[in-house]
C-alpha cells in the first residue's frame, strides 16, 4: 500500500519550491473578547492509495485538516486536530491536543484537553510546530516558474504560475496565490510576498495535473493542495481565556 501522506508531501514541496520557513478569504471577525484572536489555519491535502495485488489500483480522496492558533497578551495557543484514520479521513473523537508558549521562547507545553490538570509536557516549540502544525516550509515564488496571470481588484488580487521544469512527481504544475489587504495579522505564508505585494498571502493552491508517476509506476490524478488562512469569531473564548490564565504561571 502506498500512502502519499502530507507531512512527507509537504518536505517535497519545500525543496521543489525553495521553501524556508510556515504555517496559513479575508473574513471579518467578531471576538468576545478585546484581547483574545484567533486564526484558523486550513489545510486539504490528497491522499492517494495504491493497492498491492490489484493491478495497481489507486484510491484517491481528499483529507482536511484544521489547526487553531490563538493569541492573548504575549502567549501563543495551538489547537491541533485529534488523530485521524488516514484511509477514511474519520476523526477520533478527544484526541485533540493543547500547545502553548510565550511568544519567542524556545519551549511550550503540550496538554491533552483544556481541563487538563497536569503541568504539561515540555517540548520544544519550533520542532512541536514543524512536525505538528505545518510549519516547516513557506510559499516564495518558486524560480523557475513562469508568471501567467494576474487578477486585480480593490482589495485583493490573484496570481498564477505555470511551472516550466517538472522536477519530481511532489511538484505541482501550476500555483495559484491569493493575496487580500482584509487580513491583518502576524502570521504568515511569506512574509517577503507579504512585503512586496503589500498585502497579506491568505490562499495558496498548488494543482497537479493527471499524469504518470516514474517513482510508483501508476497513474495519478488530478488532485490540489491548499493552504488558506481565516480569522474568525472565538465561539468559546472565555473558556481560552481561563486556560490561558490558569497556565500563564508555569509556561514564564
């Protein structure tokens, strides 16, 4: 069985498209609370599956994934998406998890809920983020792409790429950036796009077209990656907030 799973999809991509740094439609947000934000970052990746012993036979969906971050005073909260069967994309109910730390510390802790009373596991925060929250690698404009298109409007634009060098069954052939001036937060795709283009990288699609993989010897479909951040309204804020007061003490 072969599983073309995101974590190992996405350190393709960084290479391909000479990635550095991530992690995440510009929506208006309405908080509860002055001094609590959050993002959602959103995530869709293709999973394909080529069963052993069916003539290459190939199953082919779509897998979401959703991480919270949320931001009070100085600390910074993740909350990751529970586990997941990876064949049938069915959540497992509280498996969810907890990560918090002040902003530029070099450690966090991990809880299992927010009513979890123990002092958390320790962690380093940047190799946590990377392995668990999709922030080892960000969107620059690959080099060896070629600029197509460009849609203007008042406040937000769209750019799209076609890759003239394919250089492994991981690398997309054409990429589409959404850029918008709706979104002001610190996160960020690229922060050098950001300043460039003066205005925030919300969206990115990266498309494959249907075509023969050498590596696995099978057909693969068409299928696309995106990335897309969304600031929204906290529905439960005031039970964040209590979580981030009870645990602001021991993360110092």
């Amino acid at each position: 069985m072969l599983i073309n799973k995101p974590i190992a999809t996405m350190k393709a991509l960084g290479a391909a498209l000479i990635v550095a740094i991530l992690i995440f439609s510009g929506c208006r947000s309405i908080y509860k609370s002055e001094g609590l934000k959050g993002i959602k970052v959103i995530v869709n990746y293709p999973v394909v599956i080529m069963n052993d012993g069916l003539h290459g036979a190939v199953n082919f969906f779509n897998l979401k994934d959703t991480v919270w971050i949320f931001y009070y005073n100085n600390t910074v909260l993740y909350r990751l998406s529970g586990t997941r069967n990876v064949e049938t994309d069915r959540k497992i109910l509280g498996t969810e998890t907890w990560f918090v730390y002040r902003k530029k510390a070099t450690h966090g802790f991990l809880f299992n809920s927010m009513t979890d009373s123990s002092k958390g596991l320790k962690l380093p925060v940047d190799s946590f983020l990377n392995n668990r929250a999709y922030a080892s690698a960000n969107f620059d404009i690959p080099s060896d792409s070629l600029y197509e298109r460009s849609e203007n409007k008042l406040d937000n634009f769209v750019e799209e790429y076609f890759v003239k060098i394919v250089h492994s069954d991981n690398y997309p052939d054409s990429i589409y950036y959404y850029f918008t001036k709706n979104l002001n937060i610190d996160y960020s795709f690229s922060r050098k796009m950001d300043s460039a283009k003066k205005m925030k990288l919300y969206k990115i699609r990266l498309l494959y077209n249907e075509g023969f993989s050498p590596s696995y010897k099978i057909m693969l479909p068409k299928r696309e990656f995106l990335f897309e951040i969304r600031e929204e309204a906290i529905t439960n804020s005031k039970e964040i907030e209590i979580f981030f007061e009870r645990v602001k003490s021991q993360i110092k």
